[in-house]
C-alpha cells in the first residue's frame, strides 16, 4: 500500500497539518493509540489542522483508494482507530472549544478529549455530558451516545447535541441539526462515524459544580453479595441527581485509595450527585452505613476532580479486552454470577464497571435518536487489563467466560463498549428496525461504504 502512496505523491502543500509517513520521526508517536493490545502500522497519517485538512484528506483517501481510519482521542475498544497499511486521518490537532456562557452552549472540534472539554465548561459552573475518562475523545464517546457521570440528571452526550459539521466520503461539507438535514442528524445520534467525519459538535450546556458530591465507598469483595443486594434496593429509588458505578477489582495504590486496603480485592459503589451537596449526603448515608464499610471517600469535591478519578485506571498503552451487555435488572442469578467471577479476577489492573442506567436517559423518546438501549437498567462492561501482553490471554479468557454466564440475560449492548465482534452484534446493538433505517441513511451518505474502519454498518 505504501507504493500506492508513493505513486500518488501526496501534495502536503495543500495541508496545514502536518504529513506523517512511515520511518519519519514521529511516526510511531502518532500511530499509537489508547490499547496497547493493538500496534498497527498505517501506510500514511495526515494530522488535521482544520476542516479543509479533513476535505483534502478525504479526497486524497479517495484517490489513493487506501482504507480510511479517523482518529479523534484514539480510546476506540477494539483499536478502529487506526489500521495496517491504511490512510488515518487524524483529528487530535483540532482542540478549539468555544463556551458561550450567555447562550449555555459549547462549540467542540473533534480532536478535544473530555478533560479539555470540562476545564473550559467548567469555568462557566456549567458541564456538557460526557464519560469518565478525561484523555477519551468527545468525538468518539458522542457520536456513540454518551454515558457518564451526570446522564441520569442530565442525558446522554446526544441529548444535548444541537448540531454538527460534517464532511461526507465524497468531501462535501454538510450540516445536521433538528432542522437542517435532520435524518443525518438522527443517524449521527448513536451510529457513530458510518457516515462522515464529524469535524465539529455544537453542544447545550448544563449548570454544574463546581462542586458536587463524589466519591468510592469500599468493601472487602467477600461482601459483594450482600453490598450488591442492599445496593439494588437502594438504587431503585434514586432521583436523577444520583448516578452510580460499581467497580469491583484488586484495590490499586492510587492517592484516593486508602493505603491499607492496597492489593486486596474490594467492591465499591462510586457515587455522582449531580445537585444539592446537602441533599445528596442525606440520600447517600444509608449506603456509607451498610455493613461495615473499610473505606469511605465520597465527600464534596470539585467536579473536575471526580472526572479524573479514574484516569490512573485507564493509562494509555496497556493491554485492554472487553465485552459489554445490558441487563433489566440486578436478579439474585446475576449477583451470584458477578460475585463468583471477580473473585477470580489476577490482574492488579483489571477493573470492570456495572453502569447505573435509567433517569433522563429513559424518558428520552426511543426514536428520537439511532443510540439503543434506553430501557436498560444496568449496563455491564467487563474488562481486563494487563501492562504488557503477559497474563493477557489468562484475563482475556476470564472477560469471555463471565459475559457467557450472563447471556441468559442479555439485552442489548452499548456501541462504544463493542469489540471486534461481528456484522451482527452491530446489528443486536441497535435492534432490527433502527440498524435497517441507519443502513438507509448509510446508503444515502456513503454508498461505497468508505467509512468502513469502524462498527461498520453496511448501505442497505
């Protein structure tokens, strides 16, 4: 493929980023991506500067007839993000945000990570819902749906979507809001970069912080059963202000980790109040008095520092593998299940978490965008993770067993938390009649299937 390149002589004059090629010095930089499980070798990077950046990169993508991978933060799962032998058009150069405080809303170009994101919403006491990793892309984490810390209060990433600028597979450029092609913007709402390269999100933003109620609450493992049970009667009840995590893992040596509890397997319950601090310490403190709790951190903080919380849990470069399901409910079957699988758990770094689901994310109309899942209650994305690719195929075989064991109870999946898994998980990952109008509209936008470096959804 790299002759094809060759061949072409791409005009780096007509870009103002910067052209990347195989053996120049900051090839491998910018060809690694989030999972270190994945070391793929594309025939040529373009690291977009702006939009014409991205036109020309994809007029060239056509020319060549290379593949074509786009980047943003480079947090994809199963590592789509870049490919052998293959054009990535790399967008983590475009970082402007533009919060209009007045109007409550963000202008985000697609390479901002979260973190980036919050720092400048933030200074506003205002907040655009998003996950819980500060160094994911927006764009990726977005065009999937978005869940995170603030959705049961506040929605999905897409609920607060107002509009985008897109450039096609033919590098046409192309607005999608309610009222300007809004079929695309139904699809752009959920079905991820199958039908261009999103270059630009305008958000809506939500009053928030800058202080609020967060934090782990820990036991030892042994009691996930009884915590798991106690948990599911509590949080039926919740209002929307109350989002919770439930990780269980091999406690990591990290400053919010008490130092005793250090290599010993715990449960915790990660607590997000989204309102009145106040209010939140009085509906959280039946869960810091159950049982007899080793450790206890949720406690006022400022937002921005819960959002990096998990940070030290996700580094860059180290080996992940996950697969996700949705489950209604947290049944005694599926409690038992969880409890006699982490306890199984080796690697020090693996840490899966059980979404809390519902709130504002439920009462959005199921048709209103292509993202799936609405009714779900909980959301399991179990994961392992090792440094290197030793121990990986133990934890590998470990994710795989305990996501069978559930399959009786399967619901649906979360996009953003497939692996490479098939043209039919895709397809389960939206239902039957939204993934047949997504193909439409991928018909209608991408005919040739150009965009094909992703949970590709085929034209119909």
């Amino acid at each position: 493929m790299t002759a094809v390149v060759d061949a072409i002589q791409i005009d780096e004059a007509a870009f103002r980023g910067q052209v990347v090629r195989p053996g120049e010095p900051d090839y491998d930089l910018h060809r690694k991506i989030w999972n270190g499980s994945f070391d793929k070798h594309p025939a040529l990077i373009v690291r977009c500067a702006g939009v014409a950046d991205v036109i020309a990169a994809v007029k060239f993508g056509q020319a060549s007839g290379l593949p074509v991978s786009v980047r943003s933060g480079g947090h994809s799962f199963p590592g789509l993000s870049v490919a052998d032998d293959a054009l990535m058009i790399d967008l983590s150069p475009m970082k402007g945000v533009r919060v209009d405080p007045d109007r409550r809303t963000a202008r985000v170009q697609a390479g901002v990570l979260l973190g980036e994101l919050d720092r400048e919403t933030q200074a506003f006491g205002l907040a655009v819902p998003s996950g819980i990793v500060t160094h994911t892309g927006v764009a990726g984490l977005t065009l999937g749906g978005g869940i995170g810390w603030i959705m049961r209060k506040h929605g999905l990433s897409v609920d607060q979507l107002v509009s985008v600028d897109l450039v096609t597979a033919e590098g046409e450029f192309v607005k999608a809001s309610a009222d300007e092609n809004p079929d695309l913007f139904w699809g752009v709402r959920g079905g991820g970069g199958n039908f261009g390269i999103v270059t630009e999100f305008e958000f809506r933003c939500v009053p928030l912080g800058p202080t609020i109620l967060a934090g782990p609450v820990f036991w030892p493992m042994e009691q996930s059963g009884e915590v798991l049970r106690f948990y599911r009667d509590w949080v039926a009840d919740a209002p929307d202000e109350l989002m919770t995590i439930v990780v269980h893992r091999i406690a990591p040596p990290l400053p919010f980790v008490p130092e005793e509890l250090h290599g010993k397997p715990v449960v915790m319950v990660i607590c997000c109040w989204a309102g009145d601090v106040e209010e939140g310490e009085n509906f959280v403190r039946p869960l810091k008095e159950f049982g007899s709790p080793v450790a206890d951190v949720c406690m006022p903080k400022p937002f921005l520092t819960h959002q990096a919380m998990f940070d030290p849990a996700f580094v860059p470069g180290r080996w992940y593998y996950f697969k996700s399901c949705d489950v209604a409910e947290l049944s005694d079957e599926i409690i038992d299940i969880t409890v006699e699988r982490s306890l199984k758990i080796k690697s020090p770094l693996t840490s899966f978490p059980i979404w809390q689901m519902g709130g504002a994310v439920s009462r959005v109309g199921d048709d209103e965008t292509s993202f799936n899942g609405r009714g779900a209650g909980f959301t399991y994305n179990i994961g392992a993770c090792t440094a290197t690719s030793e121990g990986f195929d133990e934890e590998r075989e470990w994710v795989r067993s305990f996501w069978s064991a559930l399959e009786p109870w399967h619901e649906g999946v979360y996009v953003n938390f497939l692996g490479d898994e098939g043209a039919e998980r895709v397809r389960q990952s939206y239902g039957p009649e939204k993934y047949d109008r997504l193909q439409a509209l991928k018909q209608k936008y991408d005919p040739e299937n150009f965009f094909r470096i992703n949970q590709n959804i085929s034209p119909s």
